[in-house]
C-alpha cells in the first residue's frame, strides 16, 4: 500500500513538472534555447566523430589488408616450416567448396635485387641492390583475388602466359620512397629496364642446395635478369616493399621442383562468416599444414595496439566534450532558476512540490539532450559517414575512414543524455532548496 501511495505521488510531481518544463520551454528565448541544442549536437558529434576518426585510420588499413593481402582467411607457415606441407592438397579442397570465392597462392622467397649496372659510370663501386621479399603469383589468381592491378602506379600487371617480367614495390625506388633514411631506395628503376634478381638460399633446399653448391654456386642462389613491367605503390607495406615475378620465373631460375607454397589468402562468398570459413578450414584439417588466421586475427600487432591507443585518446577527448556540455547545461539552469526564483518561490508557496520543480528543470535538460543528439544523428549518418566513405582521408599508411557504429554510439548518447540530466537537476536543487519567503521577496 506505501509502495502504490509513493508510485501515485511520483507520478503526480512528474505530470506537473512535464506540464512546468514543457511551459519554460515554450516560453522560452528561442535563441538561448538553440544555442544550447547547437552545444550538444556538437558536444555529440566530438563524443562520436573525433573517436570514429582515430580509429578509423587503422580501420582504413585493416580493411586494407583484407581486401589486397590476406583476403577473409590466410594462411601461412607453421612456427616450425619453411613452406605450407600439403599446399596442393589444400588446394584442391579449396576448389570443391562452394563457399570459396577466389584464392591466391604465393610463395615468399627472400632475394637481392639489383639495378643501374648497366649505365654505371664508375665500375669500382658496386651496382645499386636491396635485400628484400620476392613473391612468385600466379597472377590471374591474385588478381582476381587482391585487385593489385589497382596498384600499379606505372606500367602494366603481369600475366601469366609471359615470361621475364617483375613488378616492383614503390618504397623500394628513390622517386616513391619516403624512407631514404632508413635504407638507400634504388634510382635507376624504371619501367621496361632491366634488374637483376638473385634468389637467396632459402629458395633452394635439401638436395637442390646441394646441387647447386656442387655446380659451383656458392651462395647458393640463382641469378636472373629480368625486366619491370610496373611498379606498385600501396599502403599494405608487405605489398610496396616486394617485388612479384611470375610463378614458372621463379620455378626456372631457381630449380625448384617443390610446390609447397608459403602463404594463401583466400577470399569467401557472402553466404559465410570469417569464423565460420575458419571453422570449415579446422574441420577439413589445414590447421595440421599451416597457421589458420582470419582477416582480423592476422592484423599486424603493433596496428592493434594503434588502434587501442586511437580509441582511448578518444574517448579521453570525447569526455572533456562531455564534462564541456554538463558545465554548459549547469550554467544556463542555473542562471534560468536564479532569473525565476521568484516565480518558483510562489510556485512552492501555493503547494507545488520541490520534486516537481527540480522535475521541469530535468525536463528541460532532457529536451535539449534529445534534440541536439537527434540532429546529430542525422549529421552523423546522414553525411559524415558518407562523406568519409566516398572521401578517405589520405594518410600515409591508411587510407582514414569515419568508424560509427550503431551500438557504441547510442552508448554515447545515452551517457551524454544521463551527465546532461544531472547537469539538469544540481542547479535546480539548489535553487528550490532555498527559503520560500526569501525567494519571494528575493532576499
């Protein structure tokens, strides 16, 4: 019987403090109250857009690295090989599942290049040559399943039917780097020169290493001449610091018989999950040949760790918007209730009660929470996001997008819409706790 007696009375001040706050509201400067709504649509779009922003920069580069290096599943080397066992029997699994869409096998040879020896002025000093990462591709197979050709900043991709020819990673060359002070990029590379490759050690094993030892290559290696048909300039780095050659190229300079590859990256239909591709991947046993990641889990570390940082640096500025808005919101009800003491004083003196006053005040804080959230909603997904989808913003290692999703940004406005309320309520309780009588002859 109490609990119903205090439910009716909580609803009684609450009807009358709706029917107070809705009339401040009307009878309110129109100005003040825009400006105040303006103040927390752009408190919200700073609690949401500067921590979607951060984030999206190594969102961008994830979804990067999906879509042009690793596709929805990659596979790689176990902790304890030097190839993927088994490849051409993951291969032909892969082709009897329907939920495959395209795959790329590549295998990763570490290799020297080198340029200019052919216009050297001065034959004392040795030519111009990088240690780097050399992929062998099949490249209708990696192109239909990373788009690389998208890439190609000069020349043309390679094809399968040619022979001879090398893509080669912009950061490698003088003209794209912008790393020269970590390594000396090459100057004379152009497209349709030559460049010499040579395959270091790890391209020839067991019995071929010997073989080529007894034929008196000591390095051991192979050594080709080939020419740069196009020159890649990407963002995924593993792509812009390689070079690519054909996969017969590679098999004839470095007599190599072995078909075990050491990366996949396989690209699923839309009817399947990442996790549950991965799942059908444990459940035909590839996890016994190589290292089974998704698109996600193969994120390099530190872009993880980027991304942690991004979002607490975020969410630190989103709180100072926050603690910004509520001293805002304080200040103007505050100086509204001080400005209507008065009124409130006889308010209380005819009977109306404190909880309803202070309830109009919440009321009002409320109102001004909502409006200004729903405006930047409409901002938000309206335009922001678009806008960020259609224009990237171009940094060096991504390209930014603007990262809002639904969940986590109504998490936003209700956070926002609770501090607000609370900005609401502390002003009012100091105003309506004061002496009746001294507010009515303002004393």
């Amino acid at each position: 019987m109490a609990a119903l007696s205090l439910i009716k009375k909580y609803l009684r001040f609450s009807k009358v403090g709706s029917f107070l706050g809705i009339r401040q509201i009307k009878h309110g400067s129109i100005w003040i109250n825009l400006l105040i709504i303006s103040i927390m649509t752009l408190t919200f779009l700073s609690l949401v857009v500067i921590p979607g922003i951060l984030i999206g920069l190594t969102e961008g580069s994830f979804e990067q690295n999906r879509e042009h290096l690793t596709g929805d599943l990659y596979l790689t080397t176990l902790s304890d090989k030097e190839s993927i066992i088994n490849t051409q029997d993951i291969i032909r699994v892969l082709d009897t599942l329907p939920e495959v869409q395209s795959y790329s096998v590549r295998y990763q040879i570490g290799s020297t290049v080198e340029a200019g020896y052919i216009k050297r002025d001065d034959f004392t000093k040795d030519a111009e040559n990088l240690s780097i990462s050399a992929y062998a591709i099949h490249p209708e197979q990696e192109e239909e399943t990373t788009n690389i050709s998208n890439f190609i900043v000069e020349g043309e991709m390679l094809k399968s039917n040619e022979s001879g020819y090398v893509l080669v990673g912009a950061t490698l060359l003088e003209k794209y780097s912008a790393f020269s002070d970590l390594f000396e990029p090459l100057k004379n590379v152009e497209v349709g020169e030559p460049v010499r490759i040579t395959l270091q050690g790890n391209a020839l094993q067991g019995l071929e290493r010997d073989q080529a030892f007894l034929e008196g290559d000591s390095r051991p290696g192979q050594t080709s001449e080939f020419i740069v048909k196009g020159i890649l300039d990407s963002k995924v780095g593993e792509l812009s610091t390689a070079i690519f050659m054909n996969e017969q190229d590679y098999r004839r300079i470095a007599r190599k018989t072995s078909l075990q590859a050491q990366q996949i990256a396989i690209k699923h239909t839309d009817t399947i999950t990442d996790e549950q591709f991965k799942e059908l991947a444990l459940f035909y046993g590839f996890d016994t040949y190589a290292k089974v990641q998704t698109a996600t889990e193969a994120i390099p570390k530190f872009l993880s760790d980027v991304q942690e940082t991004f979002g607490l640096l975020g969410n630190m500025i989103g709180a100072i918007g926050i603690v910004v808005s509520s001293i805002t919101i304080f200040i103007v009800i505050y100086i509204n209730a001080l400005t209507r003491r008065k009124f409130i004083g006889i308010l209380k003196g005819i009977g109306i009660s404190e909880g309803a006053i202070e309830f109009a005040y919440v009321m009002q804080s409320i109102f001004y929470a909502l409006l200004g959230i729903g405006f930047g909603l409409i901002i938000l997904y309206g335009f922001l996001v678009p806008f960020f989808i259609q224009n990237p913003i171009d940094f060096p290692f991504s390209d930014g997008i603007l990262v809002a999703k639904v969940g986590p940004t109504l998490i936003r406005a209700f956070i926002l819409i609770l501090v607000t309320m609370i900005a609401g309520f502390l002003p009012a309780r100091i105003i309506v706790r004061q002496n009746t009588l001294d507010s009515i002859l303002q004393r």
